[in-house]
C-alpha cells in the first residue's frame, strides 16, 4: 500500500486527507470531503460534469490525480457564494431555463463563469465563442440553446451590450 | 391562447423544482450515504466479457478474494440459485430462464458481466476484479441481423430458429386490395441504426435487505421505481408489500432508466448475501455496452400505395428489428408502442406490418428509449411520403395537406386501434411555413447554390402521441396480464387553507412541482403561493402511479387532478352545508369561496372551512376531516380486439418541423444551421419548459440523424465505448432553435394538456434527414440511413 | 485479454509510486533511476485515461512543480516553447497566433477549454496519437524538438514518431522544448480539422506552410494527422508542388499524390476511403486560403 496523505486546500479550507497516489481528485472531493456538486459522468474527461476550478481555473477532476492539487487552490460551486458573476449566472439560469436534470449543471456554471469572466473585461463576446467555450460541456436534457440564451442574458445584464451573433447564412 | 383562460397556467414561470441544483444541491444516486445506523456500504466491480461469444470454460476467483478489503467474489453460477424467479422476459417463445444476472456457462455480447466483486471501496473491488481468471473458448458471433436470421448463422441462444424468437404479421385493413387500386406504389428500404441514450448520469443503485424486518430498501435512480420494484422483488423472492423502492433525483434519464432491472436485481441479491447494503453505480462504459442501451437497430422494407392524385391508400412494412442478446422486461415494447401512431399524420386506411425480433451477439436492448420506437417509424414513413411525393409530382408540403388528418375528423381512429384526440394539422403546418418564412428560405437556397454552397430546407409533419397504458406489452405475449398505466394524486387542504398536492412518481427535470402547483391553482380558482406539490419517496407508501414514461405525466396528472379538485369540491361543499348550515344542492364553489347559488350573501371562505375541517374536526363528518381526496384513473384505453387493435395512448399531439441545414459536399459534414418547430401540445402549461424539452428532445432527433451510433465490429466488439467513440452532438452543434406553439386542448383531461417530452426525437431524425436529401436534391442523393455521418455522405456522393 | 478493457473508467485499479519533483534536474535524476518503469505525467488528460483502462506502471513522474519548463519565447531565430506549456496558453499567445497560425488553429479547438486548461504541448506530442494536432502543424511548421536525457539532442519532429503512441524518446529522457523557425516574411500557415462533434479526437486534420513568388511555389510543408500510424510528412506531394505553378490541375495532380501518402484506417470516427477523400479536401483548402492570403502576386 502506498499511502499518502493529502494536504488539500478546498474552498477556502485546509485539510488533510489520507489516500493513495492513484487517488482521483473528483473521488477525493465526493467520497471524503462531502463535496458533491462535481459528478462523475464519463470519468474520461468528456461531459465536464467534474468540473472544479484549480487555481481560478476550470479543469477535470476526473483526469486529476489528489495528489496532483496540493500547493493549489480547489474551489467548487460550493465555495463560491458571493460570486457576484455566479449569482448573475443563477438568475439567468433560472429565468431561461437552462437546466432540467441538473446533473451537468454545477460543470455549465463553473464554465459559464470562466467564459465571462474572460470577456467582461474587454466586454465583447460572440455566440459563437460561447458554443466554443462551452463544448466542453455535455448536456442531454436542454439541447444547449436555452443555456446559450441564459449566458447571453447575464451579458447584457453585466456590461449592457448585446453579443453578437453571427451572420446568417440563410 | 390558454394564457388567457387561466391564471397561472400559460405563463412563463421560473421552475422551483430546478433551483437546488442551481447551488449544486441535488441528491443524485452517486451522492447518497446509507443512514449511518445501517452496516458499512459494499462496493462492487464487474468482470465483464471481452468476447461477443464464448463459453466460459472456468472462472478462478482464488487470487481475487485474497486481496484485502474484498468481502467475496461471486460467478453467475453462484448467483443462479438467488434467483427465485427468472429475470422477466416478455417473450414467451424464449425458454425460460431466458438470463442470470450474471452470464452463467456462455457469455453472449462484448461486455456481458461474468463475475463480481463485493469490497469495502471501489478500488479495491476494481483491483480485485483484474486478479479473476477466466477462461474462454471463443464462439463465431453473428453481429448483423439480416445475417443473423440465415441458415447456417450462429445461434445466440440455443433452441431460437434463425435468432428468431418472434415473428408475427398483422393486417388492419385490407392492403391488397389497396394495393390492387393504385396507380402508383413506392417501395423503398431504411435503416435507424442502434441507439445509446445516453443520459449524463449512468444507472445506480444502492440495496440493502434488513433480514431482520424482512425487507429489502431500494435507492435507486430507475424513472419509474414501483413498476420496477415489483418484477425486482419477484427475482429475489422478496414480497412486494416489503420492498421499497425510493425515488431519487436523476440526471437524465429518457428511458434509458426504464424497465432496466440489471442494478436492482444485483445489488438486492448481494446484499440478501452479504447482509450489508451494496452499491452499484455504473461506469459510462459499463452502461453503453450493458443491456439497457437503447433503440434497437431497425430496417424497413416500406411499400406504400397512392392514387396518381397523391392519396395514400396503404402501408406495408417488413420490419427487421435487432434486439441483440436478451430480451427483456420490456423488450419488444419499441415495436408495437409505435402502433399508436403508426400512420402519422395521414389517413391511410389499409395498413400491413410484418415485424422479425432478431437476437444477435451485440449489447442487449431491453430498455425503452424516447419514443419508444415512434421515431423510427416516422422516419421512416416521412421519407417514404417523401420518396411518394417526388413519383407523383407533388411537392412535400402539397402531398401532406392532401393526406392530413383534417380538424373536423377528431376524435380519429387509425387502422391500428389507436384514437387521436385532437388537433389542427392544417393550422400548425400554415404556422411552421410562416414562422421560418419558406418561400423566403427557397430563394436564398436558390442563390447559395448558384455559388456552390447546399443548403437544405427540410420538412416534417408528424403527431406525438403522449401517455401511454402499457397495453402494448401484451401483443408478443398474449398469455400475459393485461395492465394499464394509471397515475394518482392526493389533495389535502391544512388548518391555514393552504393546499398540498402529493404525487407518487420519480422525476428526471420535467419541472412537474411547479407544472402541477398551476394546475392546482387555476382549478380551485387560489393563489399559487398558497399551493405546495410534493412528491412520495417511497413506492409501498405510493398510490398507484405507473410513473413517467411515454410523457405520460402531464396529460394525466392533468385528468387525475381535475378528478381530485372535483371530490375535493363536493367534500367542501358537503362541509360547508353543515357549517353554514345552507342545503348543500344550492352551494357551489368558486375561486376560494363555497357560496349559495340562490344567496350570494351566504358563502364561507376555503380559508374558514379549512380551519375548522382540520382543528374544530368533531363539526365535520369524519370522512371530511382534514379535506383529503384522493384520485386514481386510467387515461381512456381498450384491451385488443380479434384483430389486435387496440387504443392505448390517448393524448395525440402534432408538429411541424422545418430544419435548415449545410451540407459540406467536401467533407461530407452536415451542419444544422436553424430549426424551426411549430408544436401542438395542446395546453402549455409553463413555455420555457415545454420549449426546453422541445429543444432538448429535437438535440436527442439531431444525436440520431447525424452523430452516435452504436458499432461493433465483425467479431462483434463494441467500438463505442465512450463519449469519444459515441458521438453526442455538443454546444458547438446547437442550432438556432426557433419554437412557436398553437394549442388544440385535449378534450380528455381537466386543462387540455398533452405530453411534450419525446415530441423532438420523434420528429428530429425525420425533419433532418429530410433537410439533407433537399441540400442534395440536384446531386440525386437520397437519404434512406441514418445517422447520416461524414463517410456514408461521401461515399453516396462518389456513387453519383 | 480476460476483461473488456475498454469499458474501465472510475478508478486507476492499480498502485503506483508517485514523485514530484521541483525542477528539471531532479526530474532527470528520477527518470535516469526509474525511467524504465516511469509514466511521465504533465497534464494528465491523455495518461489519467489511460491509466484507468488498463495501463500499468511502477512509477508516475509528475512535472507539475517543473516550472521553467512553461514558456512561449519569441527569440531572434526561433520561437521556443516550453514543452509544459498548457494548450491554452499556446492558443491565447498572440505571437504563435500572428506567425505560427498553424499551430494557434490546431491548439485553438484541441479537445474542449477545460482540456487545454490542463493539457500540455509536450504531453499533445509525446502521447503520440496518429491524430495529434499539434503534431501535424508542427510537422508543417518544420519545428525540432529538444530531448533531454543524459545529454541534449535536437530531434526533427519528422523524425520524432515511431509507431503510434511511441515515440524515439529513451525511458531517462524527456522533451522539454519544441522549437520552430520563424516562416520567410511572405510564408503562411493554415491548419484544418473534420472533426465529428466538439470535442472528438480529429477524423482527419492537415496543416499546410507555404510560400509563394508570384503564383509559383517557392516553398510547401505538408503535415498530416490521422491518416497514417504516425502523423506524417507529405514529401512527394510538396516535392511535386515545388517551382511550379499552382494552377486547378496542378493541385488536382498533387493530391493524387497525396493519396499514395496516406494508409489511412478504418475506425469509429470514419473510413479509410473517407479519411482519404477528406484529407485531400482539406490540403485543397488549405492551398485555397494561403493563396489567397498572399495574394497569390509578386
């Protein structure tokens, strides 16, 4: 057996959590710490329902090893109320219904926000960036559009400008 | 339209039902932890086949059960006397029993379980899982079912002529004599391929049998716990009355969570061995190559006659349908459900059906899957109206107004027994042309394709029928029971005249809570702040509900709780008669208030009766304290006739579909540009959602006609394995989705409404695939298969 | 094989001893000891997979403390890479996007944002997929890479690729630096991908750097992804293309030589024919938009 001992930094919070190197993050988070909002969809790194961010970052807990994350920053939808750009995101969600299961929903919101959060700043997004941030994102209840719509809204919503939508084709 | 009729159904309204998983708060299969008075929790692991077809010849466990953690280790053998009934089969030809829970002495797909592992964690289980040693000895394996069915082909199961264990032909109608009449005959054959639902929550389930009690607890993910829990009782000999099946949030489900007893069944018995609670959550590979997958592979050999003027004067269909390993609970289900609308839209008046199960060597498809087989055929049967259309010289839309169902012909009874309610074929078709501008869309497809650019403009018309009774379960096995699908509610009004509605089905994100509280609202006339909807958790303490599938829920909940408001009325008029005290013949009630009809002075508030009914209950009779009602109903059905017809899903909603897409004729990529989508589900209750799962059912369609696809290979190993293998159309395949509806009420239920849930994967593969064959209309590529991938479009487009 | 391999996914069902080592030195030492039996893990989207589908190993060397080895240097004669380098900084990197357009196409849709968050340029190339994006517009993109081991050696990417999912790298050695000379002024790269959905592994891909004088072909790389055991050169096609002048026939000759470059497979992402067909589509349109990027004049 080679145990190991994980100090972790998770949503704001140290600790320390016995395990193995072979241990997953996502398994880590769910099984010992009671965090569940990341969920195990495919465990290859394909629906990003395991979504968590890493240092500010949206990565895969699935592909992520424990032991990999120490030194680093965890933080979960769990971790983030107060989000001023998540809260806005919850709304939109809500009002556009961009959920019906709510399975995928915890990795869609993470994404979301990291896709805002980019382009707030230079307060320009297209739809097309948000279907190309967003692939990473597997959902089998909406079909994705009214997901699209909610991030549109919370757009305008934040810096009052529209995003801009291709041109048509037809 | 019904927003005007009523108050709250109609309008757009935020779904409470979705806001804890907004903060990550669902309770989900994978987050549950047994009650820690309870024993430990077991972890299992499966050692699966890597052979299509093999006999096991030995299975050592020895290495297995030394490692540290491990409980036991478990072969099919093992497990056959646990089963005290075979597994369910609903075809009665099969010798039963038909399959173990694990393989016992042959293993018949890639991936069929053979051993399990019982441990104290996952890990351990999956370490132990790889030190089992079996050994196989490899079988031909017959993977295609026209293949399957010759002489000579390799039998999946032994004593089944031909992997044929059903064939059945049924006339409705007179088809020759139709085909006799006609001037012209379309002959053509399709092809659907194998589907994976795919939901993104795999199944799971915990067990855990209290010997001590007797009685097994079930927490699981299935759509539909109390009609599984029965037939999973049944297998571990447990009695009904003692097993509980408790309902759970689920991520997705689409059917694919329906009449699958695999994770019950396995989870029941090793816990019954072990004496601890087991789980068993599967992994995206073990649910894509286990045998709940999905839609069976079908091909169609369609004839279909018309009149030179473009009427339609009969079908006939040979329908091959692979079935793959094992058949199931539910297994022939997806062939006979499609009789409810067998004839789509049209009038089409002689019908004939000759349909083969197959079984082959592939993943078993036991489950149902959205629509239920509907899907396939109006996708087939759209093409063919197509194919018919282009030999009489009419356009698509031409013939289609010619063979509609007109509005004034409702209630209409097809050929098959099945009886449309309601609906304006005509009207939403008008609609559909409107909203995506046709005429508009054939110019500019004229232009783009003077600069060499496909673009097509497809058209489908197809109805949706909605809340199935599972009637259709009887047709290969006549020996069975009939049963129904009835659902229930309980009503009840507390001391502060609030209402509770309780339900007693599972829910994978249909938003019903909030569905159900306007409904409750608008028909007793109060405010919906004062209406709350809960749901029963536990099936033994469930009313009878067949639970959701075949968008069963909404039209039928519509009908029971418009009976249950009816006996919630008389109780309060009955109590209001004592209190006032007035005669109860001239007291009606209204909006929140019981009044005389011959003295509008005298009236007492639902709010004052309430009050008095559940604090002051020696004023009431005893019967009315606390003003509970219940209600249970079937929706409208008739058991077969001589001649098999019969009407099982009463609700029939329509709609009519115009996507847009690009065709890449280098590359042979299909892009969906826009999808317009007229639909008639009759009474809407809550737009977003309804166009949610508009929109999220037409992505399930697009999934079908232009990505997943199950594949094995000759030796009949499963290539899709996963979501990189499993093509699931992503954020960047979303069209521009752009949904109207036109409401015709039902006539069959309190508010008019129709179940929406499959409407788009029934439409989708049709409406799609007839967008491609219009992008390659002058290429004279004709689109008869789906999915229609990259490769399969070049490869027809080099042919031509 | 006694278990449907394929189908494993939750949990690596093996132990393995893990280091961390804090910087190239050590990393070396670690390899130079237990290369034999060692995973190199960086990014972990390629070897986490693999790791719970069957693969083994003793020991897992992880480079997430290895921090000098993540950089984009634009230097005199070369842009150097680190080979840690996340695919996400690769594609946000305004000089590989202004002169290396190749390379920002191939890394800008890889996989999904979240993968290019954690995956690395060195880990895209050394995973050694026949359908490795980066690989095919590095090929076109004529770019060495650095090997460290016991010494340093300069390998040509074309030379890089043995077999799929092998590469020439020793078990004690490890790239750490992809270098690329800077195209001629007037040179350009495009890159192109068919891929079946979002986030699928390329059907196909091709990446194509070309110069031309006038409309003649000075200069043309051609890399290839997908449709051979490695990702590949196409030599005989730019061999063919070289001095003449790109006409519709000209074009048209030199992908029917392109097609005796590839031995492509048939697989779940499409057919051998397909996967031909496709390529040549998408060497045409690449040739397409260079030439009219230039211009096409003098």
């Amino acid at each position: 057996m080679m145990a190991k001992i994980f100090e972790l930094t998770v949503n704001g919070r140290k600790t320390r959590v016995d395990g193995e190197p072979s241990d997953v993050l996502l398994d880590v988070l769910r099984d010992r710490l009671g965090i569940y909002s990341p969920k195990y969809g495919c465990g290859d790194g394909e629906c990003g329902a395991c979504a968590v961010l890493m240092d500010g970052k949206c990565v895969l807990s699935c592909l992520t090893l424990a032991a990999e994350v120490e030194g680093k920053e965890i933080t979960t939808l769990e971790g983030l109320a107060g989000d001023k750009v998540l809260e806005a995101l919850r709304n939109a969600f809500s009002a556009n219904h961009a959920l019906q299961c709510g399975y995928c929903t915890p990795g869609f919101l993470l994404s979301t926000r990291e896709l805002l959060l980019e382009k707030l700043e230079r307060s320009t997004l297209t739809r097309v960036e948000i279907k190309e941030h967003l692939k990473g994102n597997l959902c089998r209840c909406t079909g994705y559009y009214q997901i699209i719509e909610a991030v549109e809204a919370v757009f305008k919503e934040l810096t009052g400008k529209e995003v801009t939508k291709e041109a048509e084709i037809v | 339209m019904s927003a005007l009729k009523f108050k709250y159904i109609g309008k757009p309204e935020k779904a409470v039902d979705q806001l804890k998983f907004l903060h990550g708060r669902g309770l989900f299969i994978d987050d549950f932890r047994v009650p820690s008075t309870l024993p430990p929790l077991l972890q299992v692991a499966l050692v699966a086949s890597p052979y299509a077809h093999a006999k096991i010849k030995s299975i050592d466990v020895s290495e297995a059960k030394k490692v540290p953690g491990v409980v036991n280790v478990y072969t099919g053998q093992d497990l056959v006397p646990h089963h005290k009934a075979p597994l369910p089969c609903n075809i009665p030809t099969l010798p039963a029993p038909h399959q173990y829970i694990l393989a016992v002495g042959k293993v018949r797909h890639y991936g069929e379980p053979v051993a399990v592992v019982v441990a104290e964690d996952l890990k351990t289980a999956n370490i132990a899982a790889r030190k089992v040693k079996v050994e196989y000895e490899p079988l031909p394996a017959v993977v295609d079912p026209e293949e399957a069915m010759k002489e000579g082909a390799p039998l999946v199961h032994d004593g089944v002529k031909n992997n044929i264990p059903y064939h059945d032909v049924f006339p409705f109608g007179d088809v020759d004599k139709a085909f006799a009449e006609a001037d012209v005959v379309y002959k053509d054959r399709f092809y659907y391929h194998r589907t994976c639902t795919n939901p993104i929550e795999p199944l799971g389930a915990v067990s855990y049998y209290d010997n001590l009690a007797g009685e097994m607890h079930l927490w699981s993910n299935f759509q539909n716990p109390r009609y599984l829990s029965g037939f999973s009782a049944g297998v571990l000999g447990i009695p009904s009355n003692k097993y509980h099946a408790y309902r759970f949030d689920i991520g997705g489900s689409f059917g694919a969570k329906y009449a699958v007893l695999y994770t019950a069944i396995l989870t029941g018995m090793l816990s019954m061995l072990t004496g601890r609670p087991v789980k068993y959550f599967e992994t995206r590979g073990e649910y894509i190559a286990s045998w709940h997958a999905g839609g069976e592979e079908r091909i169609y050999y369609l004839e279909i006659a018309a009149r030179k003027d473009g009427t339609i004067l009969g079908l006939k269909e040979k329908i091959i349908s692979n079935y793959g390993a094992y058949m199931g609970v539910y297994s022939p289900g997806q062939e006979f459900n499609p009789f409810a609308q067998w004839t789509g839209a049209y009038k089409i008046p002689n019908v004939y059906v000759d349909v083969s199960l197959v079984l082959t060597n592939t993943t078993a498809g036991s489950s149902a899957q959205r629509g239920f087989g509907a899907g396939q055929q109006m996708f087939a049967l759209e093409r063919a109206v197509d194919g018919l259309a282009d030999m009489v010289g009419m356009d698509a839309v031409e013939i289609r107004r010619k063979n509609f169902i007109q509005p004034n012909e409702f209630p209409y009874v097809i050929p098959t027994g099945n009886i449309y309610d309601s609906g304006n074929y005509p009207a939403v078709l008008e609609k559909a042309l409107k909203l995506a501008k046709y005429d508009e869309l054939k110019k500019k497809q004229e232009e783009l394709r003077k600069k060499g650019r496909y673009i097509g403009i497809g058209l489908a018309t197809v109805p949706h029928r909605s809340s199935y009774n599972i009637i259709e379960m009887a047709i290969p096995n006549p020996g069975m029971l009939l049963s129904t699908s009835p659902a229930s509610a309980s009503l009840k009004v507390n001391d502060a005249g609030q209402v509770i509605v309780t339900l007693y089905f599972a829910q994978s994100g249909q938003s019903h809570k909030t569905a159900v509280a306007k409904m409750a609202a608008d028909g007793l006339g109060i405010d919906i702040s004062d209406v709350n909807v809960v749901f029963e958790e536990d099936t033994l303490k469930s009313l009878y509900d067949a639970e959701p599938g075949g968008s069963r829920q909404t039209p039928i909940i519509d009908m029971v709780l418009g009976e249950a408001i009816k006996r919630l009325k008389q109780k309060l008029v009955r109590v209001a008669s004592i209190l006032l005290p007035w005669d109860e013949q001239h007291l009606a009630y209204e909006n929140g208030v019981v009044r005389a009809t011959n003295n509008p002075d005298k009236k007492i508030t639902l709010k004052e009766l309430a009050l008095v009914a559940n604090w002051q209950t020696f004023k009431v009779p005893s019967e009315d304290v606390g003003l509970q009602v219940e209600a249970s109903l079937n929706s409208p059905s008739t058991i077969p006739d001589a001649m098999r017809r019969f009407y099982f899903y009463p609700f029939m909603g329509f709609s009519a579909d115009i996507p847009v897409v690009e065709v890449d004729t280098r590359t042979g990529v299909v892009k969906v540009l826009k999808y317009f989508h007229v639909n008639d589900s009759g009474t809407i209750i809550n737009p977003p959602v309804a166009r949610g799962q508009i929109i999220g059912g037409l992505v399930h369609g697009m999934t079908d006609a232009l990505y997943g696809e199950m594949k094995w290979d000759k030796d009949g190993t499963l290539l899709s394995t996963n979501f990189g293998t499993y093509f699931l159309p992503t954020s960047m395949e979303a069209p521009d989705f752009i949904v109207d509806f036109h409401e015709t009420p039902s006539p069959l239920n309190t508010f008019g409404s129709k179940g929406i849930g499959e409407t788009g994967r029934i439409v989708g593969p049709a409406a799609i695939a007839s967008a491609v064959e219009d992008a390659l209309k002058q290429l004279k590529v004709k689109i008869r298969e789906i999915p229609i991938t990259p490769d399969r479009l070049i490869s027809e487009l080099k042919r031509r | 094989m006694e278990i449907a391999q394929a189908l494993e996914a939750r949990v690596i069902p093996f132990e393995f001893e893990y280091f961390s080592p804090k910087n190239l030195p050590e990393t070396l030492s670690l390899l130079k000891s237990h290369g034999k039996d060692a995973k190199i893990l960086a990014g972990g989207t390629d070897l986490i997979v693999g790791l719970k589908k069957g693969m083994k190993c003793k020991y897992i060397v992880s480079l997430k403390d290895v921090d000098e080895l993540s950089y984009v240097a634009a230097e005199k004669e070369m842009l150097r890479i680190g080979a840690l380098t996340k695919l996400r900084d690769v594609e946000k990197s305004s000089v590989i996007s202004e002169k290396f357009e190749a390379l920002h196409e191939a890394a800008k849709d890889l996989g999904s944002p979240m993968v290019r968050n954690m995956g690395t340029i060195g880990g895209n190339i050394c995973n050694a997929s026949p359908a490795a994006d980066c690989a095919a517009a590095l090929l076109a993109l004529d770019a060495r890479l650095k090997v460290v081991g016991s010494g340093e050696r300069i390998v040509p990417i074309d030379k890089f690729f043995v077999a799929p999912q092998e590469t020439v790298l020793g078990p004690t050695e490890l790239l750490t630096e992809i270098q690329i000379p800077y195209l001629p002024d007037e040179a350009t790269s495009k890159f192109l991908r068919i891929k079946r959905v979002g986030i699928s592994v390329s059907s196909v891909c091709a990446a194509v750097a070309m110069l031309l004088k006038r409309r003649e072909v000075e200069f043309i790389r051609i890399g290839l992804g997908a449709v051979s055991p490695t990702p590949v050169r196409a030599y005989k096609t730019e061999e063919y293309l070289k001095g003449k002048s790109l006409s519709a026939d000209t074009v048209d000759r030199a992908l029917e030589k392109l097609e005796d470059e590839m031995r492509p497979i048939t697989d779940v992402r499409g057919t051998a024919d397909y996967r031909t067909y496709a390529t040549k589509a998408l060497v045409r349109q690449a040739i397409e938009v260079l030439e009219s990027r230039r211009g096409g004049t003098a």
